[in-house]
C-alpha cells in the first residue's frame, strides 16, 4: 500500500519510558540521524535522578524531547506533536504537556494492571474517553519485538530491552528518516556482542518495516533540510561544546590544559569528554573532593597550566574559598558552573540559572571575578575560549556560566576552521631584571612567573599583597588601594568585551532581557511576536561582570525592561541595583526551561499594560 | 610555550649556601618557637639535596608552621587552611620536574586537610610534607589539636579534651604512604638526616616533626628532648640496626609475636640478638604499624627516624606515562582532525 507523505515544517516528538528503557540513547539517535539530514534541531534531555527508579512508576520516567524543522529552531519545542509512551507511567507524566490533538503512541503491551497501578490509573485510560482530541496509536510494542527476535537465542530480559529500537524503528519511518546511521552505530557499539548487535538491528527493522505494513499509519511525514548557512556540522551538546573548547584554547595558548575535578551533575561529561583527548597533552585530575579538584588547578596555574576547575552549584559553593585564593594571588583559572536547581543538592538533573548571585558575589571578602555565561549548546564552544582569553591576559578567575539544559541538550554546530580561531598570546616572565611578582601591565595584570623560572623565585599566598613587591602587608591604606585595583582591574575588562548587543530596537518601548541558557525560548517568543508586526528589543548578556560598557545607556532607552529567568531574579536585582532601572522580572523555579508561549504571553501582558 | 619552559638549562649547577635559600623577609614567630630549628635544618640542608633552587616549591596551608615560603627563597605559595597537599598536586602534576614540597601543622594536615593528605599518601604523589606537630593550634591561640593528648585543658576545652588524638605515623601508614618518618626540633642533625632522606625518596614522603610551641604548649615533648630524659624515652631507629635504647644503649625492643616489649640488655637475660632489628623497607606494613603505636603505649620509647621506606611507583609519574602513551598510540592531537570528528554533514 502506497502511503501518503505529508510535508511539514516543524516536529516536536517525545520519547518516553522508564529510567531503564533507552529512552535516552533512542532520543539521541534520532537526533543525530536527523541533524545528518540536515535540519536543524533542539533537544531537550530530562531525567530523574535515579538511576534505575523501579519499573513502572511515574518518578521513573525518562524523556527525550526533540524539535526539528526545515527553518532555524532556537528551542526544544514547548508541546510534543508525538509522544511516545513506553508504558502508562510515561504517558501518564506527559500527557499534560501535549499539543491539543497530538498523536501519542503506547506500547499497548505495558498496559497492565499492574504498571497502570504503578502510573496511579484506576482503569485502564485506553479504554475509556481519557484521550479525547490526541490521536491514540496503540502498538504492541512488546510482543512485536519478542516476536521479531524469538530466534535470536537472547533471553526474554534481552529481548526486552530491544524494544526501544522497535520504536525508534517506527518512528524513523514515520518522519521518513533513513536507518543507517543507527545500524552503523550498533555495530561499532556492540562489535563485542554480536548478537546483541543482530538483535537491535532486527528490532529497528522491523519497527521500520511494521510502519511501512501495518493499516494503523496511513500517513508518514517528511521535513526538508533546513537552510542553514554553507558549512561543515556536526550536532554538538553544550558539555562536549566546552570541551572541545577548551582544547582548543589550550591549542591557541600553547598551554597544557589542566582539568582539576570531581564528578557531579551536570557537569561530568566535560570530565569525561576531556579526559578522552590526551593526546592533545590535556591533563586531568579526578580529585578527592570539589576543593581539591579547584585547589589542584590552582596549584597547576601557579605552575604555568591553563588551569580547569568544571562542576555545579554546590561544587562552587565548596571551591569559594579557593576561588577567593585565585582572586588574591591573581592566577588565571576557569570556574565552570552548570548550574542544575538548587539550593542543597536540589534537583540534581533539572535545570536552573540560580547561581549568578553566587557566581559573582559568592566569596568573603571584595573578591570579584569575571563572570561570562554561554546560551545556546553550540556557543559554549566558543564561550570557553573566551573565558580562555580573559583569563590568561588579565591574570583572573573566570567563572564561565552553562546549565543543565544547554549542557545535555544539543543543536547543529558549524564546525570553524582552526585557523580561523585568533592566537591567544601568553607569556611567561623569564626576565629577571627589574622583576617583582606583583609588577603591573597596561592591563593591570600581574606577572606570570612559573617554578622552573631561574632567578624568578618568588612567593604568592592569601595574605593581602603590596601592590609591585607583592610583600605581606596589613596597612590599612595598602588595603584599600589593593581592594580597588582588584575591582579596577576587572571592571576594565569592559574595554575588552563587545557591546551588549540590541536586536530590532527601532521604534519599540519594550526591551526583553536574558542570559545563559534562556536565550533560545526568548529569541523564539520574541521572533514569533515580531512575525505578529509587534515591536520588540531584545538583548543577551554574555558577559555579566563585568557588564557591557553601553549596558546602561540600552537599558536607559525602553519604558518597559522584561528579564524572563530560571530563577527569583537574579540578573533583574543586579540590572536594578547597578543601573537603578524598572526591571520587570518574569520567573519560572521548576527545573525545566522556559516554553517560548510562557514568554510570549508575559511580553503581550506587559504590552497589554503600555496601552 | 611548554616546550620552552622544559628546555631551561640544568647544565650549570651553582654551588649553593644556606643563604640562597634564605629570602629576605624578617621571620615572625615568636621567640622560641621550635619551627625556627625546622627552618634553619631545611635552610643548611637544602643546597645539599640536589635541588636547583629555581625548581624548589613550597607549598603550605594556614597556622603558624604555614608561613615557612615566605622564609625561603625558593618559588613558595602560602594557600588556604588545609589545602596545601591539593595545591602541591596541581603543581606537580603539571611540571613533575619541580621538587616539592609542603610544610604544615597538625591542624592544617590533619583536621581541615585531613582528607587532601589521606589521599596524597595513597596517590604516592612525590610530595614531600613536613609536619610540624606541635599539638596546638598556635595561630589561633590555644585551642587542643587533633594530636592533643584526651584530656588535655586549652582553652576550648576547659574542663579537659574528650576527643582522641590523630596518630600521624599510624594514619600515614595506613593511607599507604610510601615514606614515613619522625624527627625532633631539638634534634637537628637528625632533623637534616631525615629532611635529605625524604628528598630522595620518591613518592609521597611525610616526616613528622615533634615541635615545640613554647607560648600554648610549652614542653609538650621535653621528655623526648631534654637531656636527663631523652636517651631513656626515645628510640632512634636506623635502618639494619637492633632496636637498642638508653643511657647505657642497655635497653632493647623485642617483638614478642605482634606484641613490642622493653627487655634489659644488662642483666644476662637477654642479648643484642634478641632485639628487633629495624628494617624500613619491610613490604609489610604491619611491624611499621607496630613502630607507629609506641608513643601510645606505657614504657615503650618513641621511635624517630625513618619508620617506612618502600618503593612504589608514583602518581605523577604514571599520570605522565599515560599521556605519553596515548600520545604514542593516537599521535599528536590534530586540532582540526578533532573539531571535524563524528556525524557530520554538509550543506551547500
């Protein structure tokens, strides 16, 4: 039977299961196959922080969310088109986020009475009035796939867990992808298990196969390449984009790149990501403790390395006092925060941006350090190799931004040429005359002197410096004068940055505010209300301490400043307080990220107000 | 930029005196304070360890034994409370060629630091930390330490310590370091003969120095140190030699099982033969274990000198081979080869 193909613009599909059904490795599958195909793509990765919660209940569930599109996307998409539901628990979590008429496919065969327990139904939902306007596919996902492997000579356990492939199977069909980059992937992943191997790629046949046969779809979707500019790409996730960062900068400084860390949610994967590159002479360290691991670094830039410390929240809050040593001694070092929600241990695996205060105030003392912040996965690339450059030519810490969403969620990348990346200049001290381990540069940065220097010896500590001779001192003026050059030297690095940076500011009274990670769902809801001839400015802090020299004179020419965060406000209480403007601050403290209409409607209310 | 700071010349070693290793700034404990003889031992024993003075680090903590860099003319970096072994391992970590070294006190290595030296100890990282154990806190003006004695009346603890003393020997024994010793402020050949013993080891090397705080603690060792007591009370271990102690070298250890007892070498009962011999490379650790426990224990003489040398390879040095190896089997990192990896794609 022929079937019609229906061409669309966008898709939104989520897959979703148990913690153990793959639902992850199906999420990023497709994703990959559908960034080869050339659209350009958002995911958004959501998971609990268990690792295997029991089978079966809502906690447990697992999603991959994914938007594609024959256009560019900025977001992840904020109500599936599809969802598919691995079993009841899935559906049941779900459900209220679906678009109005969206199709939901269930493995009928989850639908127990014991699993509809665990999910909380009383009765079985497919068999009442429950999913009235969402277009129910039921398919035994389960038996279908047994029955495709009953030769395999897996156990039943084994077979099981094929079924992911089954409907990753079907719904490559469905949206008309091909299955090859998925069957080569199977076979360098489980080249030791042949078997296992020959078993998921029967599974991702045959789910093809049963969407090409079965009656149940008489409809399959077709999305266009997107048009992206010329290039080279590859799909990037915003902890492999700081890595790979990282090493190149540490290329372009010609420095080897120390990482000092300990594992923690979200952050990990830079760890992981890096500590597979060796060959590029990165060195990381898997420390004891988060303050070892920011301690290890420090102590590695003393020694002349481009120091690493990668972690989350409450790893920051442990390495505040260290940070407070790098802000004294004046060393260069990258803070990396992927702030996950807090306070305590919080929601481990959601996402926030509740860390600003602490990133840029969170230390004793007058400790300022530079804080930048990346906003989209691909971005974070070259947000590391700015940190990078601040870092080493001011001799500061530079504590660099990303979050859970942007770090585990991934988008298109155009891959740069190498070569186009400028050279970061660093220079250590070898002359010896006229030497002083606090001597100051145009840019007030002190010396790098590394061990191994002859005739450079010198000693640095916590202890408060005199300025040039870099001699303990407590006099009180010395103090102050040593405070303020601090912050000086910092707050100069305004000369150093881009300006903040206003989207269609012609004619319009209303400025809409972001930084980090919002900046895809704010540029969507501001896109789509300008579609709509509605006048909206829109700026994105990278840079946050030091702000952008014109920060103020932007922030000065709207009646209305609108700052949508994943937080009580932290940026609108620094635009406030520094620039002493109305900011009207939109939050949203659930773990998950802002949708683009959650936006859009905030933006229409504050215009509703201006009227 | 590595490449340079590798190739800096080792061809021309000065002939260095105490004095190059002696910077300019005016030391400030207080008079009497048993880390001025810890000073002056590293100060007269460094130009003798092989050491360029430019490849020298001291790294330490906060407390009064912390302020050590600043009184050396060597690369020196006065961190944050307990911090001091992490630091050193960034340090060289990323240039293993340096030699060095942390100093720090029994708070700062044992309380706050606690879990940096456990771990350094079992990295075999080619650290070499002095412990000046005073069994105070000094800097902060008299409160009981981790290796205060139970009971012990500070001002923190009025009514006397209810806590348990940290024993460093037996914690660094059993945090697998590979080179662990004792010495004595008052004693400073000995102190010089372990300081050139720890810089030649490789691996993680602690020497615990029992040092006098004359302000807070004053005499808290003068049994180990005074003349009239020390021959009777201290145990000078030297590697290959019976366990022999006293005025009149007329006391002996014997191990009785796993059970150290004092025997009298005077009376005919026993001889030399009987004594343990100290041998500081035994690979098991458990006779060192035994050494460790003695200053715990009712008539047994405390042991200094080396208590544990063995070899094992170190931390820094396989972190190294690694990289080199990876380097070996995938070749030199291609920055654009690793950019323009995985699935990727064209568009036109």
């Amino acid at each position: 039977m022929e079937k019609e193909v229906l061409g669309l613009n966008d898709v939104t599909i989520r897959f979703a299961g148990d913690s153990g059904d793959g639902m992850q490795l199906t999420g990023t599958q497709f994703t990959n196959t559908t960034a080869l195909v050339g659209n350009d793509l958002s995911t958004l990765p959501d998971y609990p922080a268990e690792i295997r919660a029991p089978a079966g209940t809502t906690y447990g569930v697992s999603g991959f969310q994914l938007h594609f599109s024959n256009s560019d996307i900025q977001t992840p998409g904020d109500s599936p088109d599809v969802l598919v539901a691995m079993n009841p628990a899935a559906l049941k979590v779900n459900l209220k986020d679906l678009k109005h008429g969206a199709a939901i496919i269930v493995n009928i065969n989850s639908f127990d009475a014991k699993n509809l327990k665990l999910a909380g139904y009383e009765n079985n939902p497919l068999e009442d009035d429950s999913f009235e306007g969402f277009e129910v596919v039921p398919v035994p996902l389960s038996k279908l796939t047994t029955t495709a492997l009953e030769d395999s000579g897996l156990s039943a356990k084994e077979i099981s867990r094929c079924k992911n492939f089954f409907a990753l199977g079907l719904m490559y069909w469905l949206y008309s992808r091909p299955v090859e980059p998925t069957l080569k992937w199977i076979k360098s992943k489980f080249k030791d298990e042949p078997m296992i191997a020959a078993a998921n790629e029967k599974a991702l046949l045959a789910g093809y196969y049963y969407g090409e046969n079965t009656e149940q779809f008489t409809t399959r979707y077709h999305v266009e390449p997107a048009k992206l500019p010329k290039g080279t790409y590859r799909n990037i996730s915003g902890n492999e984009a700081l890595a790979l960062g990282f090493i190149t900068a540490s290329v372009k400084t010609g420095l080897p790149l120390f990482l000092g860390s300990y594992p923690i949610t979200p952050a990990s994967d830079i760890l992981h990501e890096l500590s597979k590159h060796k060959n590029f002479d990165v060195r990381t360290f898997q420390a004891e403790d988060e303050i070892a691991a920011v301690s290890a670094a420090i102590g590695a830039s003393f020694s002349g390395a481009l120091a690493i410390t990668t972690t989350s929240g409450p790893g920051v809050a442990l390495k505040s006092e260290a940070i407070g040593l790098a802000v004294m001694t004046e060393l260069p070092l990258i803070i990396v925060d992927v702030q996950r929600g807090g306070p305590s241990t919080g929601l481990p695996t959601k996402t926030e941006q509740s860390d600003l205060q602490q990133a840029i105030l969170g230390r004793n003392g007058e400790a300022p350090v530079v804080v930048i912040a990346a906003s989209t996965p691909a971005d974070c690339f070259y947000t590391a190799i700015e940190a990078v450059r601040i870092a080493t030519k001011y001799m500061v810490p530079v504590m660099l931004m990303s979050d859970g969403y942007i770090a585990n969620g991934s988008e298109p990348w155009r891959i740069p040429e190498p070569d186009s990346i400028p050279e970061i200049k660093v220079e250590f001290r070898k002359e010896k005359e006229g030497f002083a381990p606090y001597l100051r540069d145009e840019n007030f940065a002190r010396p790098w002197a590394v061990p191994g220097t002859p005739g450079l010896e010198h000693r640095i500590g916590g202890l408060e410096k005199s300025n040039i001779s870099g001699n303990v001192n407590y006099e009180p003026e010395n103090h102050e004068f040593m405070v303020r050059l601090r912050a000086q030297k910092v707050k100069n690095i305004e000369n150093d940055i881009p300006d903040l940076e206003v989207t269609d500011d012609v004619d319009s009274n209303i400025l809409v505010v972001g930084w980090g990670g919002t900046y895809g769902s704010i540029t969507e809801a501001v896109t789509r209300l300008r579609q709509r001839g509605i006048k909206i400015a829109q700026a994105h802090f990278k840079y946050l301490n030091p702000f952008p020299k014109n920060t103020g004179m932007v922030l000065n020419k709207y009646k209305r400043i609108i700052c949508p965060e994943l937080n009580m406000g932290q940026l609108a209480r620094f635009l406030k307080s520094e620039f002493l403007v109305e900011v009207d601050s939109f939050n949203k403290i659930q773990g998950i990220p802002f949708k683009t209409t959650e936006i859009e409607n905030k933006i229409l209310a504050v215009i509703g107000e201006l009227v | 930029m590595k490449e340079e700071t590798e190739s800096i010349s080792k061809a021309e070693h000065p002939k260095y005196t105490s004095k190059d290793f002696t910077s300019s700034q005016d030391v400030r404990w207080c008079p009497g304070c048993g880390d001025y003889s810890i000073l002056a031992q590293m100060q007269r024993t460094s130009p003798d360890l092989g050491i360029e003075k430019e490849y020298m680090v001291w790294i330490s903590g906060i407390g009064c034994s912390s302020r050590f860099p600043y009184y050396m003319d060597t690369y020196g970096f006065h961190s944050i409370h307990g911090r001091a072994p992490a630091i050193a391992t960034g340090v060289k970590l990323n240039n293993p060629k340096l030699s060095v070294w942390v100093a720090t006190g029994d708070g700062d290595l044992l309380s706050i630091g606690g879990n940096h030296f456990i771990h350094a100890c079992r990295r075999n990282i080619d650290l070499k930390i002095i412990l000046f154990n005073n069994r105070i806190y000094g800097l902060t003006k008299g409160q009981y330490s981790p290796t205060s004695e139970k009971g012990k009346k500070t001002k923190s603890t009025p009514f006397g310590s209810v806590d348990f003393p940290f024993n460093p020997v037996g914690l660094a024994l059993g945090a697998e370091a590979t080179f662990v010793a004792r010495t004595l402020d008052r004693d400073p050949k000995h102190l010089q003969e372990m300081i050139k013993k720890a810089a030649e080891h490789k691996g993680t090397a602690l020497i615990e120095v029992f040092q006098n705080c004359n302000i807070f603690n004053d005499g808290a060792f003068s049994l180990f140190t005074d003349k009239e007591t020390k021959a009777d009370n201290v145990l000078i271990l030297e590697q290959n030699k019976p366990m022999v102690f006293g005025k009149n070298n007329d006391k002996g250890i014997r191990l009785n099982g796993l059970e150290p007892e004092v025997i009298d070498l005077s009376d005919g009962k026993y001889s030399v033969n009987d004594v343990w011999v100290h041998n500081e490379n035994d690979k098991n650790p458990a006779r060192a274990f035994i050494l460790s426990q003695f200053s715990e224990r009712e008539g047994l003489p405390l042991p200094i000198g080396v208590i544990r040398k063995i070899s094992k390879t170190t931390y820094d040095h396989d972190f190294h081979e690694q990289i080199s190896e990876v380097k070996k089997q995938k070749g030199k990192g291609d920055l654009r080869k690793l950019l323009f990896s995985g699935n990727m794609w064209e568009v036109n």
